[in-house]
C-alpha cells in the first residue's frame, strides 16, 4: 500500500507531463495596409469566397474554371493526398479501441511404442482474444490529435492548390487574349506600313524620293512582320498552358474570346489586415501542422513512461472436432502488464528531442509564412495602384502619339515635314499602342494577384471531408 500511495503521484505526475505543450509563437500583426491605394467603395474581401471570377464577366472564363475544377489533375492529387491522411488519422484513431482475434487451429501428434504400434492424438482448438492498450500518458490521445490536425492540413493544402488553379486559369486566359490584341494591332499596323510604303514607291518612280527614305519604311516594316512569330509563339504557348490545367491535351485547343477589352475589371478591396491569418488557406495549413507537431512533442514524451496492456483470451479445446464447443471444453485467461523501457541507448530521448527540433522548425516556418503572406498583399496592393496609374497614363501617351503621327502623315503630305518625321511619329505611335495593351494585361494580373493573396475563393471555414468512396472506384 505504500508502494501504492508514492506510485499513484507519480503516474499523475508524468501524466501532467505528457500533456506539456510547446510555446506557440507570437505574431506581430500590422493594423493597416501600408497602400492605401484601394477605397471603401471597391468589393469587400468578404465577398471573394466564391465565383469572384465571375466579376470578369466573360462566360467563356466561367466555363473554363468549371472545366478546370473537373479535370485538372493536380487538384484531384490533392484530393487523394486528403482521402490518404484522412485514412491515416482513422488508423491512428483505432488505438483507443481494443483489438480482438479469433482463431481456429488443429494439430496431430504421432508417437511411437517401444513394443507396439504407435499411439496418435488430435487435438482441436478454438479461441477468441482481446487487447487493450491503456492510454494512461496520452501516447494514442496525442497520436490520434496530430493525426488529425495533418488532416485538416490536408484540407486546406487542396483549397491552396484549387485557388491557384483559378488563379493559373485566369493567367492563362488573359495572356492569350493579350497576345491576340497584339497580334491584331500588329497585323493593323502592318496595313498602315504597307500603305506608306506603296505612296512611297510611287513617289519614288516619280523621282520626287529617294531610295533612303524607302529603305527606311521597309526597314520599319521588316521589324514589325518580325514581330509576328513571336506573339503567334505566346499565343500558342499560353494556349497549351491552358489547356493543361484543364486537363487535356494541347493539340486542337482554342478559346473564343479575341481581346482583353472584352472583359470586366474587378476592383477588389483588402480588407483588415488580420483577416489575412484566417482567409488563406496556406497559412491555415501552416497552423495546421504546427499543432500536429505539438502534439508530436508530447506524444514523444508520453512514449518514454510505462506501457500499459490489458489481455483477456478465451476458447474451447478438444480432442475432437464434434466435441470442440461441448461443455467442460471453454477456458479463459486475463491478465495485465506494464512494461517500460529502462535503456535503449537515449533512442526514446532522441526521439523526443527530434520532435521538440521539427516542432520549432515548423514555428519559424510558419511565421516566416505570415511575414510573407503580408508582403504579398503589400506587393499586390502597390501593383494595382501602380499599374491602374500607368494604364491611365499610357493610354493619354497613346492618344498624343496617334494625333502626332497624323498630323506627321498631313504635313508630309503637304510638303511641310520630311520622311523622317512621319517614320518618328510612327514608330512613336506604335509604341504607345503596345504599352497600352501590356499595361491592361498588367492592371488585370495585379487583381488576380492581390485575390490570390487575400485567399479570394474561400470562405475561411475548415473544408468537409471528401468522401472516401473514390478510394474504391476502379483504377
């Protein structure tokens, strides 16, 4: 009883122990965005947890993103890594239940006699047996705990990769309509350069030119079909792009859409700051497994005190079959053990201190990640103030310059001007119009940036569990 009375604090004790969690980091969190580019008047982050790509006001994009969500193969390998953990933490999970056998066996025993035949005996066994595991220290408690937050690590690893998805989709989607602008200016262009060279080439049989001012305009003209390769090449490119993360082959892909003009601009708020921490999923993935990894540390512990185990057999044992569960044949037997490791050369201490080391590598990460993640939506704001402010201001440089270039082509008409500044003008213009159509690319990349950022698509909630019926459909 005394033996009783020291052992049962100390049980308690090492219980409290095991339980012992480490330090949490502690996150320094801004009040408000450094940008304050964006006013209260744009859509509220709120309203980004779903179909924010709907904003664009393009059909096409909507039916692309569906097709994407169906097919792409990177999001249904998300899945299967979430239906895996999923699997994983019902394993784990399964130590808080005992484990029960059954099992039948026979045997024949063949002796011989010194001075007559020999003897035979059958022998015929039936039992039942159970096992159980007392989770006095928490070992199982804290295994089955980690399991599960790597589930929901999981969880939000697929709403990570079904994000950038969108994301990738909508990329795609406005670097081709981006390239075919170009083409089309490039190929409107040409018709221009085309018409100056043959007024040149008339004014030249009349003698009224000479051959520097011809050589010039095909020069510019050469350099403008020499850019046609090259956008059909991102075009098609970004065309295959696509088409991947869609899920299909390349070959025979197209999409309708022509111009980004034809598309909507979403305009996006931030929102609070601290938002940030619950609306992206890769943060919460982070979390996620910073707290598994907590309880790793604690299930290391629990492993280094005694081990509890409960047993219990019974069955039926007779020389024959027939008689096998007749009465007088049960027996049963129950028993327990605690057994604990007194040396294994510091494996069970190096064990937890390997967990203790990964659980604050993981904090590190993690707070590396909130440092990034704010730097990101920084980034994404300062883009779409700069970018929306450099649209505007090339699309006044594209207007000058096409009135410069016109009243070049009048003065040279008239006599008033020489050859080279028409070819000045037109180079200027042309120019311009390029700038424009890059600078609408980069004021559409920048929303989709700052979404992504903000962790637009998703509502912050922790997602359901998948089914695991698609674990059983034919491979």
């Amino acid at each position: 009883m005394r033996m009783l009375r020291m052992t049962l604090p100390s049980f308690a004790l090492m219980a409290l122990a095991s339980c012992a969690s480490m330090t949490p980091p502690a996150l320094t969190l801004p009040e408000t965005w450094r940008s304050t580019a964006l006013v209260s008047e744009q859509t509220p982050v709120e309203e980004l947890t779903s179909q924010w790509w709907e904003r664009f006001n393009s059909p096409e994009l909507n039916r692309l993103i569906t097709q994407a969500f169906d097919r792409n193969h990177d999001l249904k390998g998300a899945l299967a890594r979430v239906l895996q953990t999923e699997a994983n933490a019902r394993s784990t999970s399964a130590g808080f239940f005992p484990s029960i056998s059954a099992g039948v066996s026979g045997s024949r025993t063949e002796r011989q006699q010194p001075n007559g035949p020999d003897v035979a005996s059958r022998g015929y066994q039936g039992t039942l047996q159970a096992a159980y595991q007392v989770d006095l220290f928490g070992q199982i408690r804290n295994a089955a705990a980690s399991a599960n937050r790597r589930l929901e690590s999981s969880l939000y690893d697929r709403e990570t990769v079904a994000i950038t998805l969108v994301s990738s989709v909508i990329t795609s989607y406005l670097q081709v309509l981006s390239a075919r602008e170009r083409l089309q200016l490039t190929t409107e262009r040409l018709k221009n350069a085309e018409e100056i060279l043959r007024l040149l080439e008339t004014q030249r049989r009349v003698g009224v030119l000479s051959d520097l001012e011809l050589a010039q305009q095909r020069s510019a003209l050469a350099s403008q079909r020499a850019a046609l390769p090259g956008l059909r090449l991102a075009e098609r490119q970004s065309l295959n792009g696509l088409a991947v993360l869609l899920g299909q082959n390349p070959e025979g892909f197209d999409i309708q859409g022509r111009a980004l003009t034809e598309l909507s601009l979403p305009v996006i708020a931030s929102g609070i700051p601290s938002t940030l921490l619950m609306r992206r999923p890769d943060l919460r993935s982070a979390e996620s497994g910073l707290r598994a990894a907590n309880f790793d540390v604690a299930g290391a512990r629990a492993a280094r005190f005694p081990s509890i185990q409960l047993t219990a057999s019974g069955g039926s044992s007779s020389g024959a079959l027939a008689d096998l569960f007749a009465t007088g044949t049960f027996f049963y037997t129950l028993g327990a053990s605690a057994s604990e490791t007194i040396f294994a050369g510091g494996r069970l201490l190096a064990q937890e201190q390997g967990a203790r080391a990964r659980y604050l590598e993981l904090s590190e990460d993690y707070q590396q990640s909130v440092i990034a993640a704010f730097r990101d939506v920084e980034n994404a704001l300062e883009a779409v103030s700069q970018n929306g402010q450099q649209y505007d201001l090339a699309r006044e440089a594209s207007t000058q310059a096409d009135l410069a270039y016109r009243l070049a082509q009048l003065r040279y008409r008239t006599g008033s001007a020489d050859f080279q500044t028409v070819l000045n003008a037109q180079n200027s213009a042309f120019s311009a119009q390029e700038s424009v159509v890059q600078g609408e690319l980069s004021r559409f990349s920048a929303v989709v940036s700052l979404t992504l950022a903000l962790g637009g698509g998703w509502d912050g909630a922790t997602p359901d569990k998948p089914s695991m019926d698609a674990v059983y459909q034919p491979l």
